[in-house]
C-alpha cells in the first residue's frame, strides 16, 4: 500500500451558493470516495478545512518570523479540505479521485520517508 494525500481545493463560493440538491451531491460524492478507499485501501483521516480567511501564514526570511492573518497565496481557488489515505497504487488513487465533485480541483500526492527523520 501506498499513503497519499488528496487534496481539495475549490472557489470558496461554491458551498454557499449551492442549492440543496448540489449540496447532496457533494455529500453524494464524498461517500462514493470514501466508500472506495475503504473497499481498495484505507482511510487514515480527512476533514474539511475553514475558510482560507481564517488562515495564518508563519513565513521566515532574513533571519526573523512574519505571522500574517490570511492565506499565503492569492487564488481564485482555496484548498478546502483533505483525505489521508492508503491505496495500492497511484491508478488507486486517481480512480478514486474521480468520485470526487467535478467542480473541485483534486490534487494526489504521495508521502515521503526522509531518511534520518522519525516523527515523534
């Protein structure tokens, strides 16, 4: 198995505007996702994130810290939420990525060993 990280990111207007029906089916699209990583692999965790407003950027330079109220990047899209999960293999992971709301922006990407570094 091999662990990645689904990222979703998406026009942070799109919840609030959408219908119930729309909203269903989001609900809709999250489950079919979850469903097949849960046949094909496993879930480690996921949630939906706050909106990017409530973001704050820690950014060294120059040898000091600037904390900023925001998020890093100006975009139309945010990066609304994640999933960490483990699946056999990347075609895994796209296939289940397709079961996610079209209007979103999915980005997969596998974790990394360093080595000589241990987590905590």
């Amino acid at each position: 198995m091999k662990r990645y990280v689904v990222l979703l990111a998406c026009d942070p207007g799109d919840w609030a505007s959408a219908s119930p029906a729309v909203q269903q089916e989001y609900f809709d699209a999250h489950q079919a996702f979850e469903r097949y990583v849960d046949a094909h692999g496993r879930r480690i965790s996921s949630a939906p994130l706050a909106g990017a407003d409530t973001a704050t950027t820690l950014r060294h330079a120059d040898g000091s810290l600037t904390v900023t109220d925001g998020p890093f990047v100006e975009s139309v899209e945010q990066v609304a939420g994640y999933y960490d999960v483990e699946l056999p293999d990347l075609d895994s992971a796209i296939a289940a990525g397709r079961l996610l709301p079209a209007s979103y922006a999915v980005e997969i990407r596998p974790t990394v060993t360093i080595e000589g570094y241990e987590p905590a």
